[in-house]
C-alpha cells in the first residue's frame, strides 16, 4: 500500500493531500488501470483504511519487486505527488553538471522563485564520503541538495555523522545535552518511511507527511538546530 501513484497518462498523484470527498468520488468514477503503482506498474486500487487514511493497493497478489527498488519508486512518486499538488513541475533522474564538468544525476530536480532544488532518495548503504562528495557536487552548481534515505541505511549514516559532529564540534565529549539527531549542517538528510503512510522524520521524535516536507523547504522552515534537521 501506497499514498502515491500514477495516472494513466503519467502524472503523479498523491492522494494523502486529497480530501476524503475528492477520494469518494475517484473511487466512484475511475475504471481499473486509470492509476498504477510506482513499484511495479500494475493496476492500482484506491481504498480507505479503517482509520480513515486513504490509499492504493495491488488488484490481487503482493508486489514482487525488490523492497529495495519499491522503496525507491514509491518515494519518487510521493515527492512528484507532493510537488504536483503544489503546482510545481518536477524533472525525474534530471542531468547536469558542476562547472568544472563533474557530472550528477538527480532523482528529482525543480526550480521555484530563483532556486534550484534537488531531492535524492538513497535506497541502499553509501559511505558518507560518498554522500559528501555528491553534495559537494550540487553545491558547486548552485542547486540545493535535500536527501531522502531508507531506514536501514539512514541509521548507518547515522553513526558515521554523530562521530564527526562529536569530534568536530565537542572535541570527542558527549555533551550533557545530547545533539539532536547527530546530523551535519551541511548535510540536509532525512529519513523516508513507504510502508502504508508516507512520511519524513524531521527531528528526533517528530514527522511529517510529504507535503508538508517539500512546504518546509519551500519556506525555508526546515533548518538545521541543534544536531537536527527540523521543521520550525
């Protein structure tokens, strides 16, 4: 189950920012095959769960494709999803280059009031030399980079950021207080759930659907304090 989809035409659709009205009537009105899933291209249904929350689901068996892979389809279509209600265009697995000709390849890419923002989705473990390295990348191209990660290896990067923030910023004592999520301030990262429910963690104890991520950085709310990456 998914909050994102697409249409048969292509266009993305995320019905967690949908009325329960609007959903009603999609229910009512649209044939099998008008939406398919991001994970796998098949029909998608949408229904209800029993607590309200709308969704679309496969006609019959489970998805077959790897979690992995699923996990990267569904989070791309939840940010297109996002974005579209928003009435911005986002470009998928956009090219470009830094001005000394390195390349980069974004998951997703969109341009609003003069700036240029990038949302990459990290399915799979990377070493966070390698997470510096592409960001550095964006930042030389005048693009604002905001990563998505998987469960698995967010809490992997995780520990490889708390040991650097610890040595960088407090000399290797753990202070009284803690430091957030152990994030660098230079490394907007944040965890993507897909299972059911669409949502970003934004700090420690704290989430967000999609939709209100992307208004976040659109506002420019969603900041670096204290160890986190947090929506004021």
């Amino acid at each position: 189950m998914t909050q994102s989809a697409w249409t048969r035409n292509g266009q993305p659709v995320d019905v967690g920012v949908i009325s329960a009205t609007a959903c009603e009537l999609l229910k009512q009105t649209t044939k099998l095959g008008d939406f398919v899933l991001p994970c796998c291209s098949a029909p998608a249904v949408l229904k209800t769960s029993i607590n309200g929350v709308p969704f679309f689901a496969h006609l019959s068996d489970e998805c077959a494709t790897a979690p992995e892979t699923k996990w990267h389809k569904s989070g791309k279509a939840a940010v297109l999803g996002a974005l579209d209600s928003l009435g911005i265009h986002g470009q998928e697995e956009a090219p470009g280059q830094t001005p000394s000709g390195a390349r980069w390849e974004a998951d997703v890419l969109f341009t609003i009031n003069g700036r240029t923002i990038a949302i990459e989705l990290q399915r799979s473990y990377q070493h966070l030399r390698d997470y510096v390295r592409r960001q550095q990348r964006y930042t030389e191209s005048g693009v604002e980079c905001y990563w998505l990660v998987r469960r698995e290896p967010y809490r992997t990067l995780v520990k490889a950021t708390a040991r650097l923030l610890l040595q960088r910023e407090f000399g290797n004592v753990w202070p009284a207080n803690g430091i957030g999520s152990r994030l660098l301030p230079e490394f907007p990262v944040a965890m993507l759930n897909t299972d059911g429910k669409h949502y970003v963690l934004t700090g420690p104890g704290k989430s967000a659907e999609v939709h209100g991520w992307i208004v976040g950085l659109l506002e420019q709310s969603y900041q670096y304090r204290d160890g986190s990456w947090t929506l004021g």
